[in-house]
C-alpha cells in the first residue's frame, strides 16, 4: 500500500496506490496531514480500501509530497562515517539537527530552480521518516517507532557555500532554498518497511553518484528518533530526515549542479524520484 497526493500544486487529493491502481481518499480526508495520520489515517485508509473505494487515473497526473506542508523539517547531518569522511569531519559522538523550512517540501518530480546566487548546490538521498503520534521524551526503541506513521524518499538538496561559509556556524541558510525537499513519491506505512535495511541510490544526468544502505547508519532510526525527542516534541505529519551516504558534491568528486542537471533518487520499497534543476525564471511546475 502507497498514500499519494496527486494534482496540481495547492489542488493534491489524497490518494492510495496498490497493484498500480489508485483510489481516491477524498471521502475519507481532505488530505494527508498529521491530522489525518494522528487520527489512525493509516488503519482507515485499509478498512475503505476492504470496502471498496472508486478508481483515479494516475497518467499524466502531477505527484506531490506525500504528507501535506509538515510543521517541521528536522535533519540529521553526517549520520554515515563515510559521509563524515569526504565532508572532512570526524563521524559524530551524538546526532547532529539542523532544521529545513517547510516550503522546501515538494513534489518527487517538481522542477527545483536553483537559486541565483547559488554556486555549490547539492544532492543528497536520505530516508525520511513521517511521523503518525506526538513524541517527546521517548524511552525506549519500541516507543520511537510506535511513533512512526511511515517513510518515504527526500533529496536534502544544499547550497554548501552557504552552508559551510555563510553560515555562522548553523547549517539551515544552506538548506532552505524553496523546492529544497523533493519527497515522496510515496508515503509507506510504517509496518511494511524495515528501515535498518535499504538501498540508497543517487544518479546526476544518469551516472552512478550515491550507493548504501540504512544498515550504515551510525545513528538508526529509533536512535535518532529518542535523541530528537528529549530536545522537541515531534508532531503529527513532521519529517525526519535521517542522513545521506557518500557520494555528494561536497567530496570534490563530481561538479556541482547546474541547471539542465536532471537528479534521480531512490530508496529500495519506497520509490524514486526525478527532478530537473532549472535556472531562475525557468519553467518551474511548483
């Protein structure tokens, strides 16, 4: 089972995907929201599935971010050694958070314009994790995941000349660039994923540039989730972004973005995704 927004930008229903056919979920929710997923979306969404609900056409339809606008982004930085390596750093004794507005998130095949004073822009698979129950002070890994509504595929596209040079000492100017989060295209309950053990994937114009696993987290998502927890309380709908492997711009191996730069990405059981970077004023389906 796939949740899915699909339409036009600030006209997405909901919907879900199983054998490749789509079912609307209009008359169920509005929308895939932490409203929705507080509620026990997920559980619904199976029984109407059971009951019956009516067929949507899925070609030619724009896919957006599976979760609607998140209150939260948090990001957790250099949570593979070798990532830590090639960024010239030491692999973290404790998570390293850093936050992305919410107008960063869009959808999984969106055009991302680069900004106009950008000239280190990045690429960077990760597993995000999209939270279904309000967490805070977790104590135990059981309870960080019972917290977990399900996962799904962002690229934590980054400027890193404002990231590491501008910044202060806070990586977020870095991160923040509207379209910044593509994601989706599927949100995956929960329980039908394993997230200690999937392939992550990076291409740039069709060469090879990302390839590793979750099971090379140096903090797993439960880990990640209970350290979070005891500095904010997690929302309904927040994403989590747990981390990229090597393979990135930053480690002097392959050029930076450019627009006509075609990124795609993709983490084994959820999807992958495809997006264009363009030049200011370009076309942009935002």
């Amino acid at each position: 089972m796939r949740l899915a927004r699909i339409g036009d930008v600030g006209q997405e229903r909901p919907v879900v995907v199983v054998d490749g056919r789509a079912h609307d979920l209009s008359g169920l929710t509005p929308d895939l929201d932490g409203r929705f997923l507080a509620a026990d979306g997920i559980a619904r969404v199976r029984e109407a599935l059971a009951a019956g609900l009516p067929e949507v056409p899925l070609d030619g339809v724009r896919i957006g971010a599976p979760i609607a606008r998140p209150s939260a982004v948090v990001c957790i930085g250099m949570n593979y050694a070798a990532h830590a390596a090639e960024s010239g750093s030491a692999p973290p004794e404790r998570p390293v958070v850093f936050l992305k507005h919410p107008n960063t998130v869009v959808g999984a095949f969106d055009d991302v314009v680069i900004p106009a004073r950008s000239t280190r822009t990045d690429w960077e698979v990760e597993l995000a994790v999209v939270i279904g129950s309000h967490a805070y002070e977790l104590d135990s890994d059981e309870a960080a995941l019972a917290a977990v509504a399900g996962y799904t595929v962002a690229d934590d596209l980054s400027e890193r000349a404002w990231q590491l040079e501008e910044s202060g000492g806070q990586w977020s100017k870095g991160k923040c660039g509207p379209g910044f989060t593509p994601t989706g295209p599927w949100l995956v309950p929960a329980d039908e994923i394993d997230p200690g053990r999937l392939r992550l994937r990076s291409r740039v114009n069709g060469e090879p540039r990302q390839d590793s696993t979750t099971a090379d987290l140096i903090f797993d998502v439960p880990t990640v989730l209970r350290e979070l927890s005891h500095y904010m309380a997690l929302e309904p709908g927040d994403l989590v972004l747990t981390g990229t492997p090597e393979g990135v711009a930053l480690s002097g191996r392959f050029p930076y973005l450019a627009p006509g730069d075609v990124v795609e990405i993709e983490i084994d059981g959820l999807g992958r995704q495809r997006h264009a970077l363009v030049a200011p004023g370009a076309r942009d389906v935002r």
